[in-house]
C-alpha cells in the first residue's frame, strides 16, 4: 500500500520496524553504556585481587603479565595488563590502580591480547611508569 494517502502509514511501520534493527536498539537503550565496566567514563579507580599471566593468541607465543581489578565505583571485575618490562614488580595485590581502556575496535581488545581491554596507569597514586623507571616511589596505603 503506497498510494496518494499511505504516508502516515508508511511512517508509523517504519517506526515500529527500527526495533527490530540492533543498531538503533542499542542506541536508544544506550545498551553499550550500560554492559560498559567503566561506564562510558575514559579511566577508573580499582583494588588489584591478584596478578596472573595471559597466554597471546596465534600466531604469536609469549605470556602477558596482568592484574584482575575490582572496580571501586560498582564492584565489577576486568582484567588490566600491565605494560612494558618489569612493571609487573611494582605492583602488588591490595594495591589501588587507576586503569585506562587500551583503545581497540570499539572498546575492545587490541592485537594479540585476547580478552584484555585494559591497561594500568597509576599505582597507587603515582604513575607506574615513573615507579617503573625509578624517579619516584611507589606509596604505601
């Protein structure tokens, strides 16, 4: 039905056909805002739980040094990699960190990393990198 005086149906139909499209569902309910552990927000504070080790996906063979963080702002636990040589020394169980996302596709895990979103910034308080190299120390809490 597409005649002289179908515009108001046309239009209420394609209203109601939009829902069935995931794209535009997921962006009225804002459905990646809300499954998002930092919720839309660029960093985060959390309590390390523990240190452990990811295996790298193929074609690639090396272990990556992460921490499991619990989120202080709503429990939720991810997994934060710790970058470059030695940073794994710095940082201790209890310790609170500051993580960042690491910025691959659409917020999710870069290169050979699988299921690692995010990366540390701060130890508590004081830049890993600066404890990491040795100009400042790490505080105790």
């Amino acid at each position: 039905m597409a005649g002289e005086f179908a515009a108001r149906k046309l239009k209420k139909d394609r209203k109601r056909h939009q829902w069935k499209q995931s794209v535009y569902k997921n962006r009225v309910l804002k459905l990646r805002k809300k499954k998002d552990p930092l919720e839309g927000c660029p960093q985060a504070k959390g309590i390390v739980l523990e240190k452990r080790v990811v295996e790298q996906k193929q074609p690639h063979s090396g272990l990556i040094k992460c921490v499991r963080v619990r989120l202080i702002k709503n429990g939720k636990q991810v997994t934060a990699h710790l970058p470059r040589t030695g940073a794994v020394n710095h940082v201790s169980e209890h310790d609170q960190v500051l993580i960042q996302g690491i910025g691959g596709s659409q917020g999710g895990a870069v290169g050979s990393m699988s299921g690692v979103k995010y990366s540390v910034v701060k130890v508590n308080d004081v830049s890993l990198e600066m404890i990491r190299i040795g100009k400042k120390q790490k505080s105790v809490k």
